[in-house]
C-alpha cells in the first residue's frame, strides 16, 4: 500500500492542503493511508519503491498479521534485494 497519498512536496509547504480535489483539513489527513495502519497494530515497514517523475524517492508500505514481525522484516530485506530502490540516491543539488 502507499506510504503517502501524495508525491514528496516542497518543504516551505506545511502540508498538502487538497488532493485530487478534495481538502485536507489537518496535517494527518493528507496521510491517512499510512496511519490507518497504525491502530491496527499490525507490524508495517516503509521502504523505497521507485522516483516520481522529479526524480524524488517514494515508498510503499508493507504490512503483515500481528506477531508476524519477523517475516515482516525479511520480506522488505527481499524487497529491497530484489528492486535495489535503497541504493539509489537522488540528485539533490
């Protein structure tokens, strides 16, 4: 799942104040995608999943079962193995 419903954004901006039309009205609702994960007390991890068309990193979220920690980590190891994204730096210059 995502990490962010929305693409990284420039830092004078608080937060993203409307996405696709529809208003944010604090700074958690602009990523909700994220923090319903987070009451459910599942284990998640965030980890690099490519570059928008800036060439900024974007993530994706991966979540397992309660008590499933373990493989939690050893799927985003395999992940990360496999797509090479948390190698890749961009050009911040």
């Amino acid at each position: 799942m995502p990490v962010s419903q929305v693409q990284p954004f420039d830092i004078e901006i608080e937060y993203p104040t409307e996405i696709n039309d529809c208003k944010m009205s604090n700074y958690i609702e602009w990523m909700e995608s994220c923090s319903h994960i987070s009451i459910t007390g599942c284990p998640a991890i965030s980890v690099p999943a490519g570059f928008c068309e800036k060439g900024l990193p974007f993530g994706i979220q991966i979540v397992a079962p309660n008590n499933k920690d373990f493989r939690l980590l050893q799927i985003a190891y395999a992940f990360e193995q496999a797509t090479k994204y948390n190698e890749i730096h961009p050009d911040l210059s």
